[in-house]
C-alpha cells in the first residue's frame, strides 16, 4: 500500500481535497478527527488524560477549550498531553492501515512536516492557496479571531516551504481545478506503483 501524506497550512482546503481523495477510491485517515475520537466519550484518551489533567474532563470527554486554558497557563502541559495523545493516535492510524483496502492511503496530517511524519510517507501532497486566501476563509468560518488566526498560522511550517518539500502541490483555488490535479496524483501513483 501506498502511503500518501496530505498536509496544508489552516483555511488552504485540505479537509476538501481529502474528500476527493476518498471519492476516487483512497483510503483516507484523518488525524483531526482520530484525536476528536481519542477526546470522546468512552475514547482511549479520556482516562489518561483525566488522570494527569482532572479539569480537562467535561462530562466524560476530553474539553479542548480546558485543554486550550491549561496549556496557556502551564508552559509543560503541552508536552505531557503529546506524550498521551501522539502514541494514542499513532495506534489509531496503524488499525486503520491494517484494515484498509485500497492501493493507496492517504493521511490527512495537518503537522505532518513539523512532527517529522513526513519520513513514514512514500509521498506528500500539499495543498495550498494564496495569503489572502486562506485568510478571508478561515475568518469567514467565524470560529476564530484574526488574532488566534495569526497564532496558529505562526506554528505552522510556512506554507512556500512545506510545497517545496512536498512531492506534490494541490492548488485548492477552484473545486474543478483541485479535483483534476487530485486525479493527476492518483495516476501518477498508480503508474510508480504499475512500474515497482
């Protein structure tokens, strides 16, 4: 099986062209919502969490907005909840290769070449629009202020450099145009794949 790496900064339509992956008959694992699964009710994060972290736990699940207050108030709370939730997630993406059934995987993995998962991929895909762009589409969602906008896009790898590091770039401008060059890379994989 192939492993494809789908990465993007915030707003650049990752979530979008992971669909289309999955519409053309890829396997495709997100790692947002297999953390949204870990923080869950009855998710494999919950009890360790609640155990290091007692004021993160809502009515039986993980809250990210305490998450998000406890690492803003203690500087060694983010590496203590990594150290739970990366080896939790990284058991979640390996059932999901073990049962997948398609010649190509893609995982969706918004850090991928800032946590270094890069080096487990055959390929990377980077999707990626312009500035302005991503922008106006992540502050026309409503969900986050310019501010937290700005915050967030400061830890992300910048979006030139992760297209320059990947092996395929996606330009999620228009839906037409994204799912063309989504085509392209599947066949462009299969021929590698034809030719091994």
């Amino acid at each position: 099986m192939f492993l494809l790496g789908l990465t993007g900064s915030i707003g650049m339509g990752k979530s979008t062209t992971a669909k289309m992956f999955a519409e053309e008959g890829c396997a495709v694992w997100d790692a947002d919502a297999a953390v949204h699964r870990l923080y869950g009710k009855g998710g494999a994060a919950v009890a360790p969490m609640a155990a290091e972290f007692p004021a993160a736990i809502k009515d039986g699940a993980v809250s990210r907005e305490a998450l998000k207050e406890t690492i803003a108030a203690d500087p060694t709370a983010l590496p203590r909840i990594e150290a739970i939730v990366h080896p939790l997630v990284a058991e979640d993406r390996a059932t999901f290769l073990a049962d997948a059934k398609s010649d190509i995987a893609v995982l969706d993995i918004p850090l991928l070449f800032e946590t270094g998962g890069a080096a487990a991929m055959d390929a990377v895909a980077c999707v990626t629009i312009p500035d302005d762009v991503q922008r106006d589409r992540v502050l026309a969602r409503g969900t986050m202020t310019e501010a937290q906008f700005d915050a967030i896009r400061a830890k992300q790898m910048p979006a030139e450099e992760k297209c320059a590091r990947a092996d395929y770039v996606i330009e999620t401008d228009m839906l037409d145009h994204a799912r063309a060059q989504v085509r392209a890379v599947i066949r462009d994989i299969r021929e590698k794949l034809r030719h091994a």
